[in-house]
C-alpha cells in the first residue's frame, strides 16, 4: 500500500513515525510524499495539551472524510491520543480502522493490513525496540536519537506518565548502534531527546549514564554535533558538565525546561527543585561552560499563581537573562492533579503574563545575538533559499525547530549538513545574518 502518515507533536513521537515508517518499507509498503497519492493514512498523534489535542482531532476527523468517501482505504491512529482516548475515537469516529497505542508502534503492519477493526495497546510499562532501520524524514543530516520513553517525575500539570507510562531507558549498545547507522545514512548534528534525559541509565544501570552515552557517540567519526534536550536542573550532575565541557562535539548547548521561579508554584507543580537551587545550577554551568547556550521554558498562570508570584518569575527572567526561552500559558488538563487544584487563574490573565515573559525575552535576545556580531561562528548549513539567493543554517546555539538561524552568502557547492565558519554581520532578535569567511 501507499501510506501517507502524518506527525503530530515532539520530536519524541517524531522518531516513533520513523520506526514506523521503517517497518512499513521493510514489509513492502511506499511512502506517499501526498496525502492525494495514498491508499491509506496513519496519525500520530500529540494531546500533551489542549492545543495539540485539538490539532490532532482535527486532523483525523478530515482524514475520516476521505475514508467515508472511499479515498482512503485504510485509516490508522497511532500514538498519545490514541492511547489516551482509545474508546472515544472507536465509537465517535467509526472511519477510523486501527487503533495502535505508544507502546504499540512495533504492530503498525498489523494495523495497516489487518481486515476489520484492530486495536493495540500494550502495557505501558513495554518498551518497544524494533531493529528496523529508521525512515528518517527530518532531513538526513539532522536526527533524533530518542534514549528513554516514559517519566516518573509525575508533575502536576502534566498527563505524559499515565500515557507514555513509567521512565524506561534503552539499552546503550542498541543506541550507539542506531547512532551509527544514522550516521552512516549521512546524520551530522545527533539530537538526544526523552522526556528527561538526564536520568538515563538510571533504571538499566543502577546509575546515571548519559555522560557515558555522550562520550561512546562523540567516538563515531561521521558525527559533528551532538546536542542534549530536556535536561531537568535538578539532576545536572558533574559528569554531565564535564561531559558537555570536555567534547568538541557536544554541543555548548542545554535545554533545561525549569518551568516557573517561585518556590511555592513549583512545590504545588510537583518539581524536584526550588530557586536558589536552580540560579546554582545555571551559575555552575556558565562557569564551567563559558559560552553556553541554555534554553529553558516557563508555564504562566499555574493554579494559584498570584501578581506577586508572577512578578517573581518576571524578575528572575530578568536576572537569569537565558539566550533562549519559551513561555507558556497553563493548559488545564483532565486527568491530572493540577486541573482539580483550587485558583484556576482565567485564560485572559494566563496569556497576559506569557505575553509579558516573551516580550521581556525579546529584548533579552535581541541583546545576546548582537553580541555575536563581529564573531565568526560554525554554522550547520540547512539549506537554500533561492530567491533570496541566501543560505540558513545554525549555530551550536540554535535546534532546529524552535531557535533562531542565521542566514548567510556562502560558494554555491555547500551542502546541507556542511559546518561552515560564517562570520556574523547583523543581528536581529532571534536571527543572524553573516557571510562565509574563506580558511
């Protein structure tokens, strides 16, 4: 069959439809490039929160049209919510054939070809590992590498837990394999991604193993960058830091999701930290890193959170002065403690105060990236855009997707996943414009 999937979501369930798409090219299937050329479609979907649910319920309900008119032969939902809302899709949305769960991904054969209603969902303390070959569909030079599934932090406000089930990591052997095939396959920038990645090995190993990991993947030759994600503050520990200090490969670069700055707000958000630990955390690895690049995010209007407690959050902002930060306003899910808390704060005030922690951090960026002007920097080469007749890219500063790029004139023989010295003319918050300086 031809298949048409589309992904919903992280970078998590990114990697989760490549396995997918993997094992469908190893039983025979194509991939459509157009949802037009398909004879069937599968949805891997995202409900972290409101927003993403919506997203995903929308999409399947106009797949569901093509399939009642006879377009789609096949209509497959795969992923969060399909976990999640496994009853509810099968009885208000009878197009749909096959329900596959998260830790189900590895029957996606099954639920494609099967004749009739076919439903999986394994327990989620399963963690599925197929040694097929990913289809990596976010360009060969940039590839995930997720290193666990699950989480066991349980913070208040979030759902993952109860469908992505407890923290399972992946065994090392089996990573370095899977980083040396993408590398192989033309992989230059690895990124690692979990829900924390930081307590890998933890439950494998008796102990914290990703600066080990670092270190095995920074061995494979054809691998250029190697960038960590979702770091949680409170379990940066020296090997990590030594680890990311140390490597030529690894990235100055660490996204540290810390959520609010309020001692209060993060004991009622279920986070393992407090304040002063986290300024610790973020002094420490200034010091011992000079020039990283920290992201981290924040959530606005937490139950209960008052002006003051806001107002908190927007001096410490102010103080940290992060190179790159992402606000969010609160998202009352059901199901989770934070949704049956007393002070829901209105979604009007929610989108003030993230408003104001972005405008705030705006400025803070603007600063910082004209700081970098005048400076020649390494820059991943993304592409071309030929009708400005210019080349983006990114430095070890920026991830793809959700930080800024760098836009620069460079010899038409670059390639996507060349790293090129460009040499930083202008800045303009959260982009760069440059010029590629001849060695």
């Amino acid at each position: 069959m031809r298949v048409y999937l589309i992904s919903l979501g992280c970078d998590k369930n990114l990697v989760d439809s490549e396995v997918m798409l993997g094992l469908l090219q190893e039983a025979g299937h194509t991939v459509a490039e157009d949802l037009e050329e398909a004879d069937a479609a599968i949805v891997n979907t995202c409900c972290f929160i409101g927003d993403a649910k919506e997203e995903s319920i929308n999409t399947i309900l106009e797949l569901a049209d093509l399939r009642a008119e006879g377009t789609l032969k096949r209509l497959v939902i795969a992923g969060c919510l399909a976990e999640r809302y496994a009853e509810e899709i099968r009885k208000e949305i009878p197009e749909v054939d096959a329900v596959v769960g998260t830790s189900s991904y590895e029957d996606i054969v099954a639920a494609l070809t099967s004749e009739g209603a076919y439903e999986s969902r394994r327990p989620l303390s399963y963690l599925p590992q197929p040694e097929t070959p990913r289809a990596v569909t976010a360009g060969n030079y940039v590839s995930y590498l997720k290193i666990a599934e699950g989480c066991d932090k349980c913070c208040t406000y979030c759902i993952i837990p109860k469908i992505r089930g407890p923290y399972r990591s992946f065994p090392m052997e089996r990573l370095v394999a899977e980083a040396e095939r993408l590398a192989e396959a033309g992989t230059r920038e690895l990124i690692l991604v979990a829900q924390e990645t930081t307590i890998y090995g933890t439950d494998l190993y008796g102990e914290k193993k990703l600066a080990e990991l670092l270190h095995r993947l920074c061995r494979i030759e054809d691998l250029q960058r190697i960038r960590v994600m979702y770091a949680y503050p409170e379990e940066i520990d020296e090997t990590l830091i030594e680890a990311i200090a140390s490597e030529p490969k690894v990235c100055r670069y660490l996204d540290m999701p810390i959520q609010h700055a309020s001692d209060e707000i993060l004991k009622r958000m279920g986070r393992r930290t407090n304040r002063a630990d986290i300024e610790a955390t973020v002094a420490k690895l200034r010091r011992r890193i000079p020039g990283i690049v920290l992201r981290t995010t924040l959530i606005t209007g937490f139950p209960g959170e008052t002006e003051e407690e806001f107002e908190e959050l927007v001096a410490f902002v102010e103080k940290m002065r992060f190179e790159r930060l992402g606000c969010f306003p609160y998202s009352k899910e059901e199901g989770t403690d934070a949704a049956k808390m007393k002070g829901q704060v209105p979604k009007r005030v929610r989108e003030r105060r993230k408003n104001v922690i972005m405008k705030l951090q705006r400025e803070i960026c603007s600063g910082y990236s004209e700081s970098l002007v005048g400076q020649t920097l390494p820059v991943l080469v993304d592409g071309y855009l030929p009708e400005e007749d210019i080349f983006t890219g990114r430095t070890e500063g920026d991830a793809p997707t959700i930080d800024g790029a760098v836009f620069f004139e460079g010899p038409q023989s670059l390639m996507s996943g060349d790293i090129v010295p460009v040499r930083i003319t202008s800045a303009c918050e959260y982009d760069l414009t440059g010029e590629v300086v001849n060695e």
